[in-house]
C-alpha cells in the first residue's frame, strides 16, 4: 500500500511539473525535494522518530539553498580538493598528516557554528599557526615550501567555510558596505585634483591603466580565498604605479599612491568592499599581511577607505559652504572645458561635460529666480500691510459721523398752502389809459 501510494503521488507530481513547464532549475530541486520526501517516509516507517526530529527536518529543508547554487559550489569545492591532495603528495607523509590536520580542522568548525565570528576567526588563526609551526619543526619542511603550503591550505580551508564566514548575519558587515556605497555615490564630484592625483587620464595608456585598476579592485569581491583577494589588491596597485611612472615620467612615490588609490575607489566604488576588508583581516594567514607588497597594499587600502569615512572640507581644501553645497547636489566643481579637450576625446565625453555644463547654469538660474520670486512675495506682503495702516490712520484721524437723513422739502409749485404761508398772488390790475 505504501508503495502504491508513492507512485500515484509521484505520477501526479510529473503531470503538474509537465502543465507548469517549470524551469530546469526548478524541475532539479523538485525532484531532490521527491527523492528527499520518499526516504524520509520509508525511514519513518521501519523507524521510530519524533515530531521534534519532524520539524528539525522541515526547517533544515526550508533552509537549504537552491540545487544550482549548491551544485556550483560542489563543483569548485571538488576542484580545490583534487588540487590540494595533488600538491600534498610533493611532501609525502607530511603531506598525509596535513591533509588530516585540515579535515579535523573542518570537523570542528562545523560543530563550532554558534559561535562569533571573532572566535572562528581566532581558531582559523590558531590552526594557521600551529601548521605552520609543525612544518618547520616536526616534519622539517623548508620555509619557501611551508609558505606554499600554507597557501594551498588557505585556499582549501576558506573555499569550504567561505559561505559561512563571509559578511554573517550574526556581524554589521552588510551595514557598514552599505554605508561606504552611499558615501563614496555621495562623492562623486570629487576631481583628481582635489585629491592631488598626479594622472593624467588624457594619456590613453594612463586612460588604460585606471580602467584596469578598477576592474581588479572590484573583480576583489568575486574571489573566494583571502590570497586571491589581495592577489586583486596588489594587481590594483601595481597599475595605479604604473599609471603614475607613465604621468610623471619616473617612479611613483608613496605620497603619489595613497591620493590615487583613494580616487580608484571613489571612481570604482567596489562592491561589498568592507565585507572584503574584514574577510582578509579575519581569515587570511597573518604571515601575508604582515609582510611583503601584499600586507602593504592591503593596508593603504584600509588606510584609503577610513580617509573617504571621514571626508570633510578640509581634506580636499574648500570651504565648508563649498562643501555642503556639492554634497547636497546643490552644484558641482567647474567642469573641464569642452575647447581644452585633446581630439583623442570621444564625442559622449565632451556632449557629458557640456550638458554638465548646462545644467550647472540652469542651477543657478532657477536659484536666481525663486530668491527674487521671496523678495517678490516678500515685497507685496509689505505693500499690503502698508496700504492697510495708511487706511487705519486716516479712518482713526477723520472719523465718519452719519446724520439722520433730512425731511424732503415741497416742491415750490405745489398747492401746498398751509405749510408754504405764501402771500396770496397779485392780481392783474387794469389802469386806464
């Protein structure tokens, strides 16, 4: 009877799946989810379990993520797998013993999920350093290998733990890159030579070596393994010197990069940056940050992200009135004249820098127009109240009396003779002639 009823369910789950034409990606986790629902039953009735462990499985199964993504993963973390126990066999029975060391280590990182991200980052730490330790002393291995080594077991560890220590739920990471992307959008009128940046992006060669420096700074968030994001970093930084030696035509000098690495990321504004920044800092092997161009890049980095947080007036020389009105959108830095533009320019950048242009213009025009629109207004409002207490002061001076309306008078004419007293009229009188 069991049985029958698994396959009339699944017959009706394949009728619905075929009226839907659901995607391939849907159909795949529909059908793990059938797989999943047929052993849980068959277990359930040979075993005894209780609706807790029920309800465990259901929330464990709510949370899974999608087959796809799972399946993407799989295949990296396979990938990574095969290459580390590939390298492993160069160092022979340390090779066997390293490889035990970091599956006990996983072991206990998953049982160790409820703790902060600053005690998994402390026990990554740990593991790095008793690793270390042990290949120099117990196993003998030489320095230029144990550094390869702890590399290779950087990228194996972190490629498994990546989605559970990168940007967690339990930490402000997610606020604070949030936070960093609405200032630096806010920012985007700062000019090269507000910062002092010694490129010029006329060059097409410097033109080139900025692109690529922001496309390295922000393929960053695509890589998985902290050596690969500062490998990203360290690339960022060798085209920002380079871009400086072509501009200046000789070495770059720590003051020149530091203002050009902060223009990088203004004009790039990478994704997810301070996740990235506390990821390498949590969980990379604290021998590459603290030595060698990798930790020093890294640290301008730092160093160029803390100076656009606390950006003010006077870091890029301007008044504070200045300040306030370019951050608020209110206007922007007098742009580059279309007529100083070199011809290599394409015509999109020079009708970008002319609508600019306009639209500055319009700005202050329609600023000129509502302040004379108040002194309009403000003007009426006190005519007004002026004509009104030249009204009160001649009222209140020259009061108005009403008198009570006079009698008519009679009409000379009328026949009106016990008011009018008249004489009676004279008569004609003859005389002889």
């Amino acid at each position: 009877r069991l049985q029958r009823e698994e396959e009339e369910a699944y017959a009706s789950s394949q009728s619905t799946q075929g009226a839907q034409s659901l995607t391939f990606s849907k159909f795949e986790e529909k059908k793990t989810n059938e797989k999943t629902r047929k052993v849980t039953t068959v277990k359930k009735f040979f075993t005894a379990s209780s609706r807790t462990g029920a309800k465990k499985a259901e929330i464990h199964e709510a949370k899974a993520p999608s087959p796809s993504i799972n399946r993407q993963a799989s295949i990296e973390t396979d990938r990574v797998s095969k290459e580390f126990i590939e390298f492993l066999k160069t160092y022979h029975k340390p090779g066997q013993d390293i490889y035990k060391q970091c599956k006990l280590f996983l072991d206990t990182m998953n049982h160790k999920r409820d703790l902060s991200i600053e005690e998994q980052s402390e026990c990554a730490q740990d593991f790095y350093q008793n690793v270390a330790e042990k290949l120099q002393t117990r196993w003998k291995v030489p320095p230029e290998k144990v550094e390869k080594a702890m590399d290779q077991i950087e990228k194996y560890i972190m490629t498994r733990q990546y989605k559970y220590v990168f940007c967690p739920e339990t930490t402000d990471d997610e606020k604070k890159d949030l936070a960093v992307q609405r200032r630096i959008r806010a920012l985007h009128w700062v000019t090269p030579q507000m910062l002092c940046v010694p490129v010029n992006e006329e060059i097409p060669e410097v033109s080139d070596m900025v692109v690529k420096a922001i496309t390295d700074i922000i393929e960053m968030d695509s890589k998985r393994v902290p050596r690969d994001k500062l490998a990203c970093i360290t690339k960022c930084s060798k085209h920002i010197f380079n871009a400086i030696k072509i501009t200046k035509n000789e070495p770059a000098s720590a003051d020149d990069f530091l203002p050009t690495l902060i223009y990088i990321v203004l004009k790039g504004n990478p994704p997810r940056l301070q996740s990235n920044i506390q990821y390498i800092t949590r969980f990379c092997n604290p021998s590459r940050l603290m030595t060698g161009e990798d930790g020093y890049y890294f640290t301008n980095l730092c160093c160029a992200v803390a100076f656009i947080e606390k950006l003010d007036a006077q870091s890029l020389n301007l008044s504070q009135e200045d300040f306030d009105r370019f951050m608020t959108g209110q206007t922007s830095p007098k742009k580059q004249e279309a007529d100083s533009f070199s011809p290599d320019v394409c015509l999109g950048v020079k009708q970008m820098y002319k609508n600019l242009d306009l639209l500055s213009q319009l700005n202050e025009r329609q600023e000129r127009i509502v302040s004379e629109a108040k002194k309009l207004d403000k003007d009426l409002i006190d005519w007004t109240d002026g004509i009104t207490k030249e009204v009160q002061d001649i009222v209140e001076k020259y009061p108005l009396e009403i008198k009570p309306k006079n009698q008519a008078l009679a009409a000379i004419d009328s026949e009106n003779v016990e008011n009018d007293k008249l004489p009676p009229p004279l008569q004609p009188q003859v005389y002889a002639g």
